[in-house]
C-alpha cells in the first residue's frame, strides 16, 4: 500500500485528492497508459507527501517526477 505511510487523515485525503489531480493531468495527455502506471505514480505521490505544501504542488511534483 504506497500511502500507509502516512499517518493522519489529512495526510491521507491530501495523498488522494493529488493523486487523482495527477492521474488525470497525466491521462489527458497520454490516453492510453495502463493501471500499473496509476500504481506508480501513488508511490510516487507517498514518497513525495512529506515535501509538498499541499494537494496543487503535491500533484505537481508527482507529475514531473512521473515524467522524468
């Protein structure tokens, strides 16, 4: 489970809500990408949670580092 590290609700809803801000930036520009791809990018999101100042630069952050 990429968010069990994250501890309090707020943590949690934050993780999720700049998940699915990634997933659908990434989406919208690459249609077809399969479900192992949205699990990479939720690790990816867990790992970088504890740097973002919120949900807009979590997502943000998640997309580039998706695409590098």
């Amino acid at each position: 489970m990429p968010f069990s590290s994250l501890t309090g609700p707020v943590d949690l809803a934050r993780a999720h809500a700049a998940l699915e801000a990634a997933w659908t930036d990434i989406k919208t520009r690459k249609p077809i990408i399969d479900e192992r791809e949205r699990d990479r990018l939720a690790v990816i999101v867990a790992s970088l949670a504890p740097l973002a100042m919120d949900e807009e630069d979590l997502a943000q952050r998640a997309v580039e580092k998706f695409r590098a």
